[in-house]
C-alpha cells in the first residue's frame, strides 16, 4: 500500500517570510522598470539595480549587463563591491521563499543538488554557488531556507561570492571598452 505524502504545513513564520519574498520581488520588478534612473547614481545606482535583478524569484534581470558595462565608466573595484553587496542582498527573497516552504521546487533535480552541497559544506558552497554563474542559484537561496542555514552565513557567503564575481565583470567590461 502506498503512503501518501502529507502536506507541509507552514507557521506564522513561514507565511511571513513568504509575503516578504513575494513584496520584495513585486517592488523589484517595479524599481527595474526605472533602470535608466538608477544607472544615473553611479554606485548607488549600481547597488540598487543589482539588488532589484537579484530579488526576483526565477526571473532573470540584465544586472550582470549593467555592471559590466558601468565597469568601463566608474571604478571597476567599486562597481563589483556595489554590485555585489545589493546582488547578495537580493538573494534573500529565494532565502525567504526557502524558509516559508519549498515544495514547489523540492522535486527538482537542481534544487535536490544544490540541497546536497549545502548540506555538506554549508556557507562555502553558497559561497562557490555564487561566485559562478549560475542560472539557478535562486534554488540554492531556497534550499539553504529551507535547511534553516543561519541567515546571516547565508548572506555573508552570496556577498563574499556575487562580490568577487562582480569586481571580475566589472575589470572585464572596463578592459573591453578600452579595446573598442
């Protein structure tokens, strides 16, 4: 006889932080709609269109674009860190969609990957989940959620990885743009 899964159910905790991920993305995909203004605030402008394209869930924004292309017009070193810290800061939204529940995706085979590695190695592999890019790592956000990783290590390690990633786009754009 076959058992039947029984259904997650989600605390007060779980919906908060679910209406919070949700909030987050809508107001993201709203503040990326004013792109061309924010790219006007030099490194401000930076952290917020890397914060607002990695806040949302499963919808990939041009961030990665912009910080190479502001590479070649500001302070490579600079525009990575920008970059870098509100990337990571974004990526809280999959953290929080992790930790109010995470059916939706449990099944899948990157999801159930990225699972393993945290699991494993714990901040270091959000860490390398970071630094290379990776279409998914809205999955990482989730399943480190839902393993209940410390919030902070979480956020520490995609600043440290997206930061890094970020500084290297950023020397690249600004190298291209000199050949041109």
């Amino acid at each position: 006889m076959a058992h039947k899964k029984k259904p997650v159910l989600i605390g007060w905790d779980g919906w908060i932080s679910l209406a919070a991920a949700i909030a987050i993305a809508a107001l993201a995909m709203f503040a990326f709609s004013k792109i061309e203004i924010l790219r006007q605030f030099g490194y401000l402008g930076i952290f917020l269109i890397s914060l607002v394209s990695s806040a949302t869930i499963f919808l990939p924004l041009p961030g990665f674009a912009v910080v190479f292309a502001m590479g070649a017009y500001l302070n490579p070193l600079l525009v990575g860190i920008a970059a870098g810290v509100g990337s990571g800061i974004g990526e809280t939204t999959g953290y929080l969609a992790g930790y109010a529940g995470h059916g939706a995706v449990e099944r899948t085979r990157a999801y159930q990957s990225h699972k393993k590695q945290i699991e494993k190695y714990g901040a270091p592999a959000i860490f390398a989940l970071a630094f290379f890019p990776n279409p998914v790592f809205d999955l990482a956000g989730v399943a480190a959620g839902a393993l209940r990783m410390k919030w902070w290590k979480f956020l520490a390690a995609t600043i440290l990885g997206k930061t890094l990633r970020y500084i290297l786009v950023a020397y690249a754009g600004g190298t291209v743009a000199g050949w041109i």
